[in-house]
C-alpha cells in the first residue's frame, strides 16, 4: 500500500519469496500504475504452473524438486543415524545447494527511467 507514497523511488527489480506471493505484489504495483517491467521488474520463485500465462509472463527461479526431496531424505535420515552421509555434497557455510534453473520471461527487462 506504501507503492503510491514512495515518491516514485522504485526499486529496479522486486525478488518476492515465491511466486504466490509475486501474483500480489504484480496485482498491488497494477493498482497503482506501475508497469512490469518497464517501470520495475518481477521475479518469482518456484515456477508455479500458470506463471507463464500471467500478464506479463512472470520470470522465476525453478529449484530442481527432485533433489530437493532427495536431499531432504538423506539429510532426515543422516540426522536421526540411519543414513550414511550427509545430503549436501556441495554446501557453504553449513548451507546445502539445490540446483535451480532461471527460467527468464517477461516481467524481467530493462527499466524506463523518466
């Protein structure tokens, strides 16, 4: 509610926590008259089936499930000392890798300065 006070300081690109919560934010920046992506773009997270026939077409980060299951198993198993190793073969500071794949449509682009 705070996109129509901001005195036009947009950010140049909004990241949103899933693609659910990407539909909000497009249909909140709509209301008040703000173009994606021209005057900011959009990106989701999870690729949520119907993403590609929103308007625009919503750019999202898709994680790859099946590892994400996978790994979450191991990890369950490791942890209560019925599995063998841990799940994240590669991590970072304790953190395990998913692999995602960008899939890049048209919510992103190059913002319109005025």
């Amino acid at each position: 509610d705070n996109i129509g006070r901001r005195g036009g300081s947009l950010p140049t690109c909004m990241v949103c926590a899933n693609d659910s919560q990407a539909v909000g934010v497009a249909r909140a920046l709509h209301e008040h008259g703000v173009r994606i992506p021209q005057d900011v773009s959009l990106i989701g997270f999870d690729d949520m089936p119907a993403m590609d026939n929103m308007f625009p077409p919503l750019t999202t980060v898709r994680p790859d499930f099946e590892q994400l299951g996978i790994a979450a198993m191991k990890e369950t198993l490791f942890l209560l000392g019925a599995g063998e190793e841990t799940s994240f073969t590669a991590s970072q500071h304790g953190v395990g890798l998913i692999p995602m794949q960008m899939i890049s449509r048209s919510s992103l682009g190059p913002v319109l300065r005025r």
